[in-house]
C-alpha cells in the first residue's frame, strides 16, 4: 500500500446493496468502502458478507481502491467477516471501534494473510492512546476518523465547523503521521448541504488529512477538489525538488528556492505532493 496513492474520497457503500456495488465501480471516488458494520442491518449481515466477498473477487473497479468494513471481533459476525475478508484480499480490511494497541492486533488474522489494516478512530478511549494504536503493527496501514460515534461518546454538538473535535481531529492526524500512517476524514451528514460539505472537505485538508470518507456519491466531487493540490501547490513543489537536484545544492540542507528559505526536510514531501498529483492526472 502506497502512502502516494489518493485518497481524496473514499465512499461508503452498503455490501447488502447490490445495485449500490455495481455503480461503485463507475464513481469517481478513490475508494470504495463495503461496509458490512454500521450500514447494514443485522438479518442482512450473512448477504452484505456473500456480496462483498464476490464483489472484491469479481474485480471491474478499475484505480480504485476497494476496502471491507467488518463488524467488530465481539459482534456475532465480526469473526466470520475477518476470514472472508482475508479469503477475498480486497486492498485493505477497515475495522471498527479500535481503543488500543490490543485491539489492533487482534485482527493480526489479517497481516498474517497479507491483507492491509485500517483502523476506525471513533471511541474517546482511543483519543489517548493515538501513539499506542497507530504504532501497533499488525499490518496496520491507516487510520479513519468516525466522527458520529466519538460525538456520541463525547456528547457534543457535531456541527460543520467541528469546534469540540478541533483538537481530537488534529492529535488523529498528528498520531498517525507519527507512525507514516495515511488518514481519513470522518463523514459528513448533510447530503443536501453542498456548501457545508465543502467547508468541511476544505477544514479537513487543513487539518492535513489525506482524504475524507463519504455517505452519498454526490459528495465525491467536492471531496477530490478540496483534497487535489493545487496548481500552485504542484509548482512550488517541482520548484524545490529541482533546486536540491541542481548539483550546486547537493550537500546543502538549507537553500533558497524563488527568494523563500527552504530546508531539506520539505523535499520528502514536495516529492510526495507531486507523486499524487501525478497519479490523480493518470486516472
């Protein structure tokens, strides 16, 4: 798994919906989520699972990245959903509710068959032990913020500006950069309201995550605008990698780039910024 891969939209879609699947495949979302937790009832649980399962082995989804989000280890299914899900091989196993280094590596299943881990940050336990689970192992490949069960935990008014997450939302970002985690946004729930879903997209991408995770397909477009670095962004970054690779400056860990002073430490991630606007111009 590639931390220069985009992830600017990565779309939740309902694996008991199988006409939902099939139209994934056509969006022009990064990801793909298959959730087999929160957005399917529990009768419907054995049909998500069956569904998913085929859908990842089937294939047809093009760049996109396809995830399976299993139901919990102390839920009647999660087991079940664990070993199917690793049978499949999607590009990566999203699991729910993770608190601790230990509840990461229970699903240690999933690296043992090369299968990536994603964790949901979404409990106010986890929030103290950010370091402890981004730095667990197991396979464990990138962080996702749940935003509407840490504000249910939390008790607090979940509003586009986020105020009473400020700070969890930014020590999420800091705790998986820490560990060269990749980090995704929670949802937002107004599907109708496109200016507070971009005031959202846009806060996000300030806090420095990597992309944002998504309810409706028509909220995709103003997820991958808000997350595509911009134009002068992508120039500014060529501007210093080209000046560290000028023989001149071969040595030097301190240069100045168009009358601005920039250190080698920037280059990494100019480098970085520009491997993903490469790749969203190929897809």
């Amino acid at each position: 798994m590639t931390a220069n891969r985009p992830r600017r939209s990565a779309l939740y879609m309902p694996a008991a919906n199988a006409r939902a699947i099939e139209k994934a495949r056509e969006l022009p979302c990064d990801v793909v989520i298959l959730d087999l937790e929160d957005a399917v009832a529990p009768d419907a649980k054995d049909v998500a699972r069956e569904q998913a399962v085929e859908a990842v082995r089937a294939g047809g989804f093009g760049r996109r990245e396809v995830v399976i989000r299993v139901n919990g280890l102390d839920t009647p299914w999660g087991l079940e959903d664990l070993a199917a899900a690793i049978n499949a091989r999607p590009d990566a196993i999203l699991v729910p509710k993770v608190s601790s280094a230990h509840d990461v590596r229970a699903y240690g299943a999933a690296e043992a068959g090369g299968v990536p881990l994603w964790a949901m940050v979404e409990t106010c336990a986890s929030l103290f032990a950010l370091s402890e689970i981004a730095g667990a192992g197991a396979g464990l490949a990138a962080l996702v913020i749940g935003t509407n069960d840490l504000a249910k935990e939390m008790r607090c008014r979940l509003t586009v500006e986020r105020a009473a997450l400020a700070g969890p939302l930014s020590l999420a970002v800091a705790g998986a950069r820490a560990h060269g985690l990749v980090i995704l946004d929670g949802v937002f729930n107004g599907i109708d309201d496109d200016a507070g879903l971009a005031r959202q997209c846009d806060q996000g991408a300030e806090f420095g995550f990597d992309g944002k995770t998504l309810i409706h397909p028509r909220q995709i477009e103003a997820a991958n605008r808000a997350f595509t670095p911009a134009e002068e962004e992508v120039e500014w970054s060529q501007a210093i990698v080209a000046a560290f690779d000028s023989p001149e400056n071969a040595a030097k860990g301190v240069i100045r780039v168009e009358g601005r002073m920039v250190e080698r430490l920037h280059l990494a991630e100019a480098r970085r910024l520009i491997a993903v606007s490469d790749a969203i111009a190929r897809a």
